[in-house]
C-alpha cells in the first residue's frame, strides 16, 4: 500500500514539474491550451511562438478583416465584442489563460465578425495563422482541447446572450466580475466605468449606479479605475444563475467531461439595461509574427 501511495506521489510530481513550461525566451507559460499539449507537441510549437505584453484596450482583431494571429493568453482578460451599425457594442463573451483567440483560423475561417479587444492588461505570446496551419497535423492534443475549448466558449456566448436579454444590470455585473477574477486570478481587476460600460452594452451612469448596489451589499470596493473583490460569497449571491451555468462548462475544459447536470439557481428578473454608446479609445495590435 505504502508503495503504491509512493508511486502515485512519484507520478503527480513528474506530471506536476511537466506542466511548468518556459518559451524560448525564459517566459513562465501559464496558458493551459499550451500546458496541456504534450512534451512532444510543445517542442513543435515552441519555436514559433512570440511573447508579447498587452495592454489594455489593445485590439488583437477588427471586426470583419483577415486573422493573422492566434493569441494565447499568459495573463488578462480579452473580451469578444459585437459592433452593430449604429455604433452600439456588446460583449460576447471573454476569455483569459484558459484559452485562445483567433479560433476561427483554427477552424478554416479567415475572418470573424467580433473585435478582440484587451479589457484587462497582460502578456500573451501569439503564432501567425499560416505557420499554425502547417503544424496543426502534428498536433492532435492541442487540437482536442481547442475542440473543448471552442464548445465551452460557444455555450458562453449563448448563455451571455440570454444574460444580456433577461437579467438586471447588477447581476449582470456581479457574474462578469466573477467571471474575471477566474481568469485573471486577482481580487484586484484594474478596469475603468466608461470601458465596462462599453463591454456590458451600456452607459456610465448605470455602471456606477450597479457597482453602488454592489458595494453597499459588502461584495466589492470601487476606486478609480480598479474594482476590487472583497467577499465573493456576497458577489455570488448577487449573481444570477448564467455564472454557475457558464463556469460548470468551463471547468469541463479542463476535465474534459461535461457534467451531469447543472445546479440551477434563482435570480431575479430585473429587466436588462439599455445599450448605450461606446466610449472606449483602441490601440493597435503590434506587428510580427
């Protein structure tokens, strides 16, 4: 029995050292699509990946042109955001370490309709679209968990779309900032009103007024440009139901096993926000690849 414990131990800890990888250039690789590849796949891949910093409001993809990147992100957050004609925007759904943008590229597709937008600062490192497309075949790990990936982050677009439609703008709030922190992995998220206002669809003014609910419940503090986290139960609570739905399914990414059933939560049925002008300045994405 002793050995068998020992062997076990023996095997978590090589399983353990193997997913702390560095790239070529010394950089700590925290992305889990690129620290579940195996050894061998990350020796193919490793040489063709640029590290880069991101900071926020920087754009990785305009709505409707050609994706040159696929970018995995070290740290951040990146939201996917839909642009109407009239100038309104929305987010989609967002995506930090756990995954990857570009994935259309992945799938054959050489453009998309949303904007890849930083909505809170970080590093990333990037492959051109091109040269992923010849390393794919060699690839097959990699591409089973970009398959996990795409159907969780799909069920998170879907679930955000009913989100936007039929819940308040306080539990609105509450499930995206709980959602951040679980990518970002900090109680700290630096994000000012006007550019939130821009990603949830509406304006400043009701920005402030869901992060003054928020803050009077005990779940959060606000200062200028930076929202912080102090009792994530009480945020929980003021969540509605699309957060539990949303990181069941994201858990199943890592797992690869979707779970049995999802354990429903009341919400209220507070009427959503209305959609509001974008107010946020862009930077472009750095060339290279």
């Amino acid at each position: 029995m002793t050995v068998k414990k020992k062997r076990a131990k023996s095997s978590g800890s090589r399983l353990a050292r193997r997913k702390v990888r560095q790239a070529g250039n010394g950089k700590i690789v925290l992305n889990e699509a690129l620290c579940a590849m195996t050894e061998a796949e990350w020796r193919i891949l490793r040489p063709h990946l640029r590290y880069f910093e991101t900071p926020d409001h920087l754009v990785l993809h305009e709505p409707h042109q050609p994706l040159k990147f696929l970018n995995f992100p070290n740290s951040g957050l990146i939201s996917l955001v839909v642009f109407m004609h009239d100038g309104r925007t929305v987010e989609a759904g967002i995506t930090g370490r756990e995954g990857m943008v570009g994935l259309p590229a992945m799938m054959g597709f050489p453009r998309h309709p949303l904007q890849e937008i930083v909505q809170v600062s970080g590093s990333a490192f990037r492959i051109s679209v091109a040269r992923f497309r010849k390393l794919a075949p060699r690839l097959p790990e990699m591409r089973k968990y970009t398959a996990r990936y795409t159907m969780s982050l799909g069920l998170q677009v879907a679930q955000t779309a009913a989100c936007n439609r039929v819940h308040g703008l306080e539990q609105r709030l509450a499930r995206w900032l709980l959602m951040a922190q679980d990518r970002v992995k900090a109680d700290s998220l630096a994000i000012t009103q006007d550019f939130l206002a821009t990603m949830m669809g509406t304006d400043r003014p009701s920005v402030t007024l869901a992060e003054g609910l928020l803050s009077r419940a005990g779940a959060i503090e606000h200062t200028r440009g930076v929202v912080k986290i102090v009792d994530r139960a009480k945020l929980e609570s003021s969540a509605c139901e699309c957060y539990g739905v949303i990181s069941q399914y994201a858990a199943a990414v890592a797992t690869g096993r979707i779970p049995p059933a999802v354990a429903r939560v009341p919400a209220n049925s507070a009427p959503a926000a209305t959609l509001g002008p974008p107010s946020a300045t862009t930077i472009p994405v750095p060339e290279g690849d």
